[in-house]
C-alpha cells in the first residue's frame, strides 16, 4: 500500500505500525539519464550554453593567475628601482578585463543552468507529484 499523507494520520489514530518504511533502503539510485528525462529542447540548449560558458569561465583563471604572478613581479622589481609604470598599468588593466570576462561568463552560465534546472524540477513534481 503506498504511503500517503491519509495513510499515515490514520495509521497515528489507530496506534497502528507502518508495514512500510518511509525510507526505502534498496531504492535504485538515479542514473544521468534518468535525471535529464524530462529536459526538453530548450532545457538541452540551455545546459550546452552553460557548458560552453562554465569552460570559458575556467579557461580565464591561468591568465588571471599568469597577469596576477606577473604584476607581483613587477611590484617586487619597485625594490631594486626598476618600477614601471605602464607595465604595472597595462597588467591592470590585463586583470580588470579577465576579471570582467569571467564574470560575465559565470554570470551566463549560473543563469543558464538554474533556469533549465528550474524548468526540469517543474515537469518533475508536475509529473510525479499530483
């Protein structure tokens, strides 16, 4: 008999013990496939764009980490007196538009993504919760 919210309140009025589990032990774990069966076309579009843009995100990173090492460089080079300005200034701005870049993309991709999760769980619970 499946549990069900009457189920259960007339079970607690009787005094009566559950036959079932509420939690299923040997359930089956849900495979990838499974979990993207109820995607449709827009939902696929939206996850392959947030792909493409979650790759572009991290491809920023070794250059923020190359412009980063780089500007420290130039920083630690102010002791010996050999500072200079513009290449403090053009790795600055080197930063200031990876920085943006990454931004943009995890901002693309973070909405892309939720948006298609956010569809997928309403086909779910309009399927399978009634």
């Amino acid at each position: 008999e499946p549990l069900s919210a009457s189920l259960l309140e007339d079970k607690a009025v009787k005094g009566e013990a559950l036959q079932a589990p509420l939690l299923m032990q040997d359930a089956k774990a849900s495979s990838l496939c499974d979990l993207l069966s109820m995607a449709a076309g827009l939902d696929w579009l939206l996850l392959f764009i947030g792909v493409l843009f979650s790759i572009a995100a991290g491809s920023c990173l070794p250059a923020v980490l190359y412009y980063f090492s780089e500007s420290i460089q130039t920083v630690g080079n102010a002791s010996a007196g050999s500072f200079d300005l513009d290449q403090m200034l053009q790795q600055s701005i080197a930063l200031l538009v990876l920085g943006t870049l990454q931004w943009f993309c995890i901002s693309i991709y973070s909405a892309a993504t939720d948006t298609a999760k956010s569809r997928m769980v309403a086909r779910y619970k309009k399927e399978y919760v009634k």
